[in-house]
C-alpha cells in the first residue's frame, strides 16, 4: 500500500543500505571528475565510470573507480544501465547517477543520502530519490510549470519525474520497472523511466530541502518574453525525434504530450533563426521530425 499525503508512519526495517553511483561520462574535465571522486570516496560509495569517448582515459587506479569504457558511445540511457548492473552485482541496494558535471561535496551526498533513507522508511513502492535542481544560469530553483508535485511528509514531495544528475535509484525498484529505454540514446531518458515507474504504482520524490546546482543546455536566451534553452545542435534531433516517440506511450504524462508537441514549431522557428548555426540546427530539427514519425530510434547515423 502506497503512502498518502501526509502520512508519516516508518517501516520496520530499516537497515544499513549499500550504495553505489556511477557517472557517465563523456570527454570529461580530469580535474572535475577527481574532485566528484573524492566526494565520493569520503562516504566510501564504489564508484563505476562508463565512458563514451572515443579514447580512454588515462592515469586512474582500479581503487579510484571501475572503470567501463565504451569507445562506440553506447548512449545515455544504456551507460547508465551498464553502471548500475555493474553496481547490483556488487550487492548495491541504492545507486547515484551522475553526470560529469555534477556539483559535488560529501555534505550534500550525505544530505542526499539522509533524505533517500528517510523516503525509503517511510513511502511504499519508492523508485528513486533526487534533489531540488537550481538552475546555474538563473541562479534560482528549477519548478515543474504544469504538473503539480504532492507533498508526502517533512520535505519529500511525489514529482512526475527527476533528471539522471542525482537521482538515488532503488535497485529492488529496477528490478521490478525495467532498465533505462537505450533506444531513446540521450533525450528524454529519465523522464520515461520515471513514468514508467509512476505507471506501476512508484513514487518519485524530490528532497526538498536537498540542493544541487546543474547546468541545462549550453545557455539560455529571451525571446519575445519567453525563455529558451541552448543546447548543441545535435542534440535537436534526439529530442525532436524523442518527443514523437514519446508521445505515442500510454504511460507518458498527457499534458507532457501536448506541451511538447505544440512547441515543436515554435523550437525550430527559434533555433533556425535566432540561435547560432541556425541552418544546422533547422536540419537536425528536419531529421528528428522525419525519423520521429517514421518510428527510429537508437543512435544518429
């Protein structure tokens, strides 16, 4: 039986979990990725590496990390399954995703850490816990503008979805909800899976009171009073392509759906002639709408 709102009743067995976290990476920043991984160690977490650069990288320890690397880019979605089968068959209960860029420090993961086994004591069916997002470039927390999150208890609210940057996943909860969707490759990966999980009964929480700062796109600009997000060119065509895909599956939110999909014209107006490299960006927008309704997925050829 899930828990309702407001409901505060812990279960009875609580236990030391096992936590591990993987961080997908790709031509990463050494200095960056060596300050995450003393974060990391402080606690004592296994760390996994799941690299899709075309080069390996060089000058790390097998007690740094284990590390995978994956020279083809196998994709978001299917690094980050490849972290946490390799953490589950280390006997990880929960595990940390990571981007290369995430803004680390032992307070905020023992922080983050707390609020995951306070969620798991207290909410049936948990699928993972992440932390309130604050946007780098506005400096301000990111709220979701149409669905309404329900708050649980304390500082634990039951969102839609969390992004991959922080996310505590239960491993009993993927066992039960499936791996990440590889065929989605980058965009739209977590949501899916976070609806996925909703879909079967799951909670997703965010920790309230838990704060990470992360980095959206490559910028942001304001157009006639709206504000877009900047990202590389390429990636137009995985979340054009990703959001027709999407939109045909019963268990993708219907307001997702329809905001999604009336934006798409208004996307590519901007990027074809607002944003820089205008012309490649209204190609790859061309490719994503093609493919998208054609039904392909996977990697761009």
């Amino acid at each position: 039986m899930g828990l309702q709102a407001g409901s505060c009743a812990f279960r009875e067995d609580r236990k030391t979990l096992k936590v591990g976290a993987v961080i997908i990476l790709y031509h990463p920043t050494i200095a960056h990725l060596a300050s995450m991984l003393e974060a990391l160690h402080a606690l004592q977490w296994p760390v996994v590496l799941v690299d899709n650069s075309p080069v390996p990288l060089v000058g790390l320890t097998d007690e740094q990390a284990d590390y995978i690397h994956c020279p083809s880019n196998v994709g978001i979605a299917q690094a980050q399954n490849v972290g946490l089968d390799r953490l589950v068959e280390q006997g990880a209960e929960a595990v940390l995703i990571l981007d290369q860029d995430s803004q680390l420090s032992t307070i905020f993961l023992q922080q983050l850490y707390d609020a995951y086994e306070y969620a798991l004591a207290k909410i049936d069916k948990l699928a993972c816990v992440g932390p309130q997002i604050v946007c780098e470039f506005i400096e301000k927390p990111v709220q979701p503008k149409l669905h309404r999150s329900q708050r649980m208890c304390d500082q634990l609210e039951s969102v839609a979805q969390i992004i991959a940057s922080g996310m505590i996943v239960n491993v009993e909860a993927y066992h039960r909800v499936g791996k990440k969707d590889s065929n989605l490759f980058i965009d739209g990966v977590d949501h899916e899976w976070c609806w996925r999980a909703r879909s079967l009964g799951f909670h997703v929480i965010k920790a309230c009171n838990v704060k990470m700062r992360h980095r959206q796109g490559d910028g942001r600009h304001r157009i006639l009073g709206l504000n877009f997000k900047r990202g590389a060119p390429v990636r137009l065509y995985y979340q054009v392509r990703n959001v027709l895909i999407l939109s045909r599956r019963r268990h993708v939110p219907l307001y997702w759906k329809c905001r999604h999909l009336v934006a798409l014209p208004v996307r590519w107006l901007v990027n074809r002639w607002w944003f820089p490299e205008g012309k490649l960006r209204g190609h790859y927008v061309r490719r994503g709408l093609i493919d998208g309704l054609k039904g392909r997925t996977g990697k761009l050829d």
